[in-house]
C-alpha cells in the first residue's frame, strides 16, 4: 500500500505553489486586500475551482486527498480564504446536493464566476455547529453570522441555520432582500472578514442542501473547514520554518553564521519535528475526510487542533529566531502569524477540537468493548 502522494497530486500542488509565487502582493507587508483578486483569478484560469467538480459537470472528478499539496501551497503563500470556502463547498455539493443544485451551482463556481461564503460561527454560541442560534422557520431565515471570509465579495452564503429537524444548510444568495454585511475589523483585514445579518430572508425550495440528512451534511461541512484549515495551517508552519532555517544559514554573528549556535539549532530542531508531526496528523485528517472514515471526526480534529498549534508556535519562533528585526512591519513575518491566528478560531478552536478528540477516543473505546463482549 502507497501512502505517499502521486505524481500527479505532487505536480499539481507545484503548480500551484509557482503560480502563487507570482503574486508577490498577497505576502506585502501591508494589509490591503488588493492582491486577493488578481490570485482568484489566477487560482480559476488555472482550473483549480473545476478540479472537485465531477466530470458530467465540466470538473475533473478529483476528491479533496488529490488537492491536498495544492492546498498546503495556498496556505504558505497567504492565498484568498474564499478559495479554500470554493472547495469546501463544492465537495458538499457533490456529496449531498440534488442534480438540480449540482447542474445550477457546480459549473459557475468550477468557471470562478460564483463566489461562495461558508456563514457558522455566531457571536454567543459554542463551536459546534449544533450550536448555531440562526433559525428557518416557514422558509424564512433569521440570524446574523460572523467571521464570514471575504463576505462583501461572496455572490452565495452557504449558511448553517436551525430547522424543524435540527441543525441544516441552506443556500441563500447574497443579494436576497434582507441579506447585509457589516466588515470585521480583526487581527487579518487581508481575510476580509465580515458579519453577515439575515433578516427575515426568504428562501426557495431550492435552499436546503443535504435534504435527505440535513444533519450529515452539517457535519460534512464543518469537518471539511477543519481538515482544509489545517493544511493551511501546514502551509504557514513549513513557510515560516524554512523561512527561519534560511536566516539562521545566512545571518552572521561573531564571524559565523547563527544558525551554528546551539540555542538557534535546538529552536530550528524543535521546529522542524513539529512540523512533521502536524504534517503527519494533517494528511491523515485530509484522507479521512475524504474517504468518510469511522474516525473521520477525531482525525480532523486532531489535524486541526495540533496544527494550529504548531503553526502559531513556528511563527512565534520564526519572529524570535530574526530578532529585532522580526518585529518590524517591514519584514512582513506578522502576516502568517496574523493568518494563522484567523484561521486557529475559524472551523472550531484548538480547545474544542481537542476535547472532541477525547470524546471521541472514549467513544471508540467503548464501541470496541461492546464489540469483544459481544464476541465473548
């Protein structure tokens, strides 16, 4: 059994990573978001928006394992957050809308030409999406979300919204009567995050994806924002160590280069086992995701929760091992921290994922239990 990336899923993670090493803007120091769109239009000229699609819709047909490399280039290069929300809504739409929602939304977002936005979190409310206080009642939606990536620019919002059988996703287009966005300021302007009200929004028969188990597509859609994130996270965490390694070789102190001082070897050695050790987590949680494993819950939530931590240790350590000049805006280290602390919160915290690991072990546990004293 090969547990290693193909040839193909490499290439295409390379192509990425050449193309975005173009846009040179998306890692200035400044916080503008005037690079976002030259790079979504280079990310849908180059396809990767069709690559999930199936092929009957104009897509190549591949599952989100096959993107994976593509996505950990997106998060080391700081490429637009709406790109990642593309994917993940277009793996939902291929696992659980119905052909009419497929043959209507599939092709534009494959063509780059619909925008979506992933609307959950909600001020107040916990992590879970079970948590959410948005509510559809009589086809009407009622709630306003926030941290909602690059909303002033979305053309959809996949929104996540209490129904009369629980917790289920709704398609609501962003010029709906009763739909407006109120930008964030936060940590990242260059993530645009928004709030996004919903006042007595009416929704067509049409809105609810996932009828058949509103419930399944909820979860699909949060783990799949975890997984997602957490290979940016990757991205960001093997960006800054290399970034780190590159400075220790160079830098001369003393007559020799700092990266010969045992302090800065130890830092860059601690570094670079994290890293691979979110790597290993990561890719497992991707798989997991994609094949709906028995334990695709814990898995993602493992990659997601470690990931983000070792994301935001590599960069603290990054800053710390360029000293002074570390600090300066003109280096521009701040931005992978600023994007990693965003992405930490989105998609549930490190603390709440970690606690779903261990419910999670114990939930396994028991299962395995019954299942010996069945045997018995």
């Amino acid at each position: 059994m090969n547990f290693a990336f193909d040839e193909e899923q490499k290439s295409l993670g390379d192509t990425v990573s050449r193309l975005l090493a173009d846009h040179t803007a998306l890692l200035a120091p400044d916080l503008s978001t005037d690079a976002a769109g030259p790079a979504w239009d280079a990310l849908a000229e180059l396809g990767l928006f069709a690559m999930m699609v199936p092929e009957d819709h104009g897509g190549a047909g591949l599952t989100t394992v096959d993107l994976a490399l593509s996505v950990e280039a997106m998060g080391g290069a700081l490429a637009p957050l709406a790109a990642i929300d593309a994917l993940l809504v277009t793996d939902l739409l291929v696992r659980h809308g119905t052909p009419s929602q497929q043959q209507d939304i599939l092709p534009r977002v494959a063509a780059g030409e619909l925008r979506v936005a992933v609307a959950i979190a909600e001020l107040g409310c916990g992590d879970a999406p079970e948590d959410v206080a948005a509510r559809v009642s009589n086809d009407r939606l009622t709630g306003t979300k926030m941290l909602v990536r690059e909303a002033a620019q979305a053309d959809m919002f996949v929104v996540v919204a209490q129904s009369a059988s629980g917790p289920a996703v709704f398609l609501v287009p962003a010029d709906a009567q009763g739909v407006s966005v109120r930008l964030h300021e936060d940590i990242d302007p260059t993530s645009a995050m928004g709030e996004v009200t919903f006042a007595d929004v009416a929704l067509d028969s049409a809105a609810l994806l996932g009828s058949a188990n509103p419930g399944r597509a909820v979860a699909r859609l949060f783990d799949g924002g975890a997984a997602l994130s957490a290979l940016l996270h990757l991205g960001i965490a093997s960006r800054m160590l290399a970034t780190a390694v590159d400075y220790a070789r160079t830098r001369v102190q003393f007559g020799q280069a700092i990266g010969s001082f045992q302090s800065i070897k130890h830092r860059c050695a601690d570094m670079a086992v994290a890293v691979e050790s979110a790597r290993s987590a990561t890719y497992y949680g991707i798989w997991a995701f994609s094949e709906d494993a028995p334990d695709r819950a814990r898995a993602v939530s493992m990659a997601k929760a470690y990931s983000g931590e070792v994301a935001r240790h590599v960069c603290n350590e990054t800053i710390q091992i360029h000293g002074g000049m570390g600090f300066t805006w003109e280096l521009g280290l701040h931005r992978f921290l600023r994007r990693a602390k965003v992405i930490e919160h989105g998609f549930g915290s490190s603390t709440w994922h970690n606690e779903r690991v261990l419910v999670e072990t114990l939930r396994m546990q028991d299962a395995d239990l019954d299942a010996k004293l069945a045997a018995a």
